[in-house]
C-alpha cells in the first residue's frame, strides 16, 4: 500500500467514526446497569450487541453470521474465497457495572475498518472477517474466553453442562438456548471451527487497561507479549477462635496474622524479583477476609480466606512465585501453628504475541505517521488464538482510569487511531 494510499484508508476509517459512536451510544444504552454497563455472557444485553453489530454489517453490504456458540462474523469476501481468512475483533460482554469499551472497542473496530475497506473501494485478496466473541470475561462462567475456545474447539465440552454463570446458576447449555443457539451441535466432531487451514491471523483492538499510554502521551501500543499468571482462586488459613483479651500470645492461633504475613513476604519476594531484573511482573491480593458469621473485634480470627495472583511474562519467574508460596506457606503455619488450604493452583503460561505480526502492525502505523509504544499486555482472546496455531497481535487504545470500572475513559479521536491502525496491517496482510 502506498503512502498515498494509506492516508486515503485512514481518513476512509475516520469518516466512519460517526457509525461507530451510534453503535457504542446504542450497546450502551441498551446495557446501562446502575453504573456502567452490564454485559453477562450469553444475555439479552451482550445479545443486542451482536445484534446490533450484524445489522450495521448487513447495511453495509458484507456477510454477518453467528457459530453454533453465538460468535458473529461480519465478513469482507475476498478474491480467493478458499484462501485462509484474516480475522480482527473481540468480545461484546462485560463485567458487572464494567467499563463500556472493554471488548466492544475491538468488535467495532473490525467492523468499522470493514465499512472503510468498501468506502474506498478496495476488496483483499482473502476474506476479511471481524468477530465479535462471547463471554471473553471469567466473572460469568468462572472461566475465560469461552466464546473464542468453543471457536476454536480448545474447550471440553463438557463445560456446555457444568458451567453455570455466576448470576443466574443456570449452565451454559442453557443459557446458548435462551438466544436460539444449538449448544448441540457443539459436541458433533465434525462441527465447524477455526483453524490454521482457514485462518492466517488474528488482530485483537482493545483498550489499555492500565496508565502506561495516557503517561506517554501516546494514542496507541502495539503490545509484546501476553502476561501468564500463576493464581489461587480459593485459598484459606485455619487457626483457633479464642477469646482477644484472655489469650497470650503464644497460645494463639491467629490467622489474620499468619495471611498477612505471607501476604507481606510476597511482596518482599516480588520487589527483589523487580530489582534482580524480572520484566512486567504483577502481584495482587484481591480477596482477604475473615468469616463475618463467626469474626468479631474481640475474637481471635480462627479462620481467613484469601486469593493470590502472580502475573509475569516469563514462565521462570511464574515457577518461582510457585515455589516461593509453597515455602513461605510452610514455614508460617508451623511457627504459627496454623494450616493453610492453597486450595487448587491454576494458571496460564505467557503468551509471546506473535514477531511477524507486531512488525506488520508497527509499520503499517508508521507508514500513516501514527507512533507506538510497546509493552506487556494482560490476557485476551488473541492469546486463545496464538495458543490454537492462528498467528496473533494486538492493538492497545489509550484509555484514562484503567477498566473493569465504569470510569474508563476512551476518547472516539483514540480509537480511530487505533482503527486506522488495524485497517492499515489487515490491508498488508489481506493484499
Ligand atoms: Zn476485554
């Protein structure tokens, strides 16, 4: 694509911001919760959204269809209908009273490079398809990606039956039936999927969960890699509930205590880890609490649960938080006299976002004078494509106040960056 060319697609992408804001001003108001949105997978309001979205697609002419799990797919043909397609886009569901952009930037995006792409007349090589995924968010199921797994035939199905989402305690085989969708026909073998043979790559949009673009003063990023973790979803310390005035010290099997010390060397661990080297690395401890039937400001706290949450880009540094917790966990109990219930350890290893990718993406930025930062990102569903064989990147929009919150804050200005971003690697890969 020439230089020329490349400036008549980014302003094809920016004169079809106007369609963009109606979609996002529309989802929105159909899933407005108390504060933000809400968005449970496989609901009437993430069903609008897709909804929405495959009736915007049908007016602009292109091909809109769901899978059998309620994935859409608005597609640009392609000369070469049989060649593998190049996909772009992301997840329409949020968390609870989440952010709105989280997800449905990306389905969006796709679309709106989509309308660009015909705006100016060009059709690719290879058919051009934008997805918008289901239930990319763990809140509703209890696990991530759902949608993009069930594509891409990563996924038991036996999760269609022993999932319930969150809200309702309804299974996912169910809830697929409420929308219309044969949860059935997921379980034949020959169901359709995405594969290498029918897909050369995946570009992810979304926002920036994190500070690091608004502190640059940069509009978009081009991320490396895809943070794994190393996670306790249920974990919980056992004492004694003693009297908090009659009981000396020694006696006491205090669990508050004894979690907060863990808690504590953790993060000593984790600040050495920082100072030896270690890139990217993230610890948080987001549950901590005493059991409100039996805690009292004059007990001794016989029992506290807690989560732990490591994230880093290497699978060393993963191991050692590991090793560091099992360590740390023994040595406390038995100076304590406490026991510790890790519960069940589970994880995700990093996920490099794919070299020849990232290169595409940063020169089709520089080629329309759109500059990029680059850093680790957090999990999305382009790493459930990488791991599946289709070859992934991501584009990150700057995004004020972090997300999973109502207050995120993208600006239209951004995301059109961003989308010209996007539309100007698909016109490189789809030529
Ligand atoms: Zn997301």
């Amino acid at each position: 694509m020439s230089a020329a060319d490349g400036r008549a697609l980014r302003a094809a992408v920016e004169a079809r911001l106007p369609l963009a804001e109606s979609l996002f001003d529309e989802i929105r108001a159909a899933s407005a919760a108390e504060a933000g949105v809400t968005r449970p997978a496989w609901s009437a309001e993430d069903h609008f959204a897709s909804e929405r979205l495959a009736d915007a697609a049908g007016a602009l002419g292109l091909e809109a269809a769901y899978d059998h799990a309620g994935n859409l797919y608005c597609t640009l043909s392609g000369r070469d209908r049989s060649a593998p397609a190049v996909l772009t886009g992301s997840h329409t569901d949020s968390v609870p009273t989440g952010g709105h952009y989280d997800g449905l930037a990306g389905a969006v995006a796709g679309l709106i490079v989509l309308a660009a792409f015909r705006d100016i007349g060009w059709q690719p090589e290879c058919d051009v398809t934008a997805i918008a995924t289901r239930a990319e968010e763990s809140v509703w199921f209890g696990i991530p990606f759902i949608g993009a797994r069930l594509a891409l035939g990563s996924l038991s199905h036996d999760h269609l039956d022993s999932l319930t989402r969150s809200d309702t305690g309804r299974t996912l085989a169910e809830h697929m039936a409420d929308l219309g969708l044969d949860a059935g026909a997921l379980r034949r073998e020959d169901a359709p999927r995405l594969s290498p043979a029918n897909a050369c790559a995946f570009l992810e949009l979304h926002i920036e969960q994190g500070p690091v673009l608004v502190a640059a003063g940069a509009q978009v990023a081009v991320p490396t890699v895809i943070r794994g973790n190393v996670r306790w979803p249920g974990a919980s310390c056992h004492g004694r509930y003693d009297h908090s005035g009659a009981t000396p010290r020694d006696h006491r099997q205090d669990t508050v205590l004894a979690v907060a010390e863990l808690v504590q060397g953790l993060e000593a661990f984790w600040i050495a880890q920082e100072e030896s080297g270690e890139p990217d690395t993230v610890f948080t401890v987001g549950k901590f609490f005493t059991d409100g039937a039996h805690h009292a400001m004059t007990k001794v706290p016989g029992r506290c649960d807690f989560t732990l949450n490591f994230g880093g880009t290497s699978q060393a540094f993963l191991d050692a938080c590991r090793a560091e917790v099992e360590t740390r966990v023994d040595e406390i109990a038995t100076r304590r006299r406490v026991a510790f219930d890790l519960g069940e350890c589970v994880g995700a290893p990093p996920a490099p976002l794919d070299t020849a990718l990232r290169a595409v993406l940063e020169e089709a930025a520089e080629a329309i004078e759109i500059p990029t930062q680059s850093f680790a990102t957090v999990g999305h569903d382009a790493a459930v494509f990488q791991r599946a064989g289709i070859p992934a990147a991501m584009v990150l929009v700057r995004n004020a106040h972090g997300s999973h919150n109502p207050d995120e804050a993208m600006t239209l200005e951004d995301f059109g960056a961003g989308a010209a971003v996007l539309a100007a690697a698909i016109a490189r890969l789809a030529a």
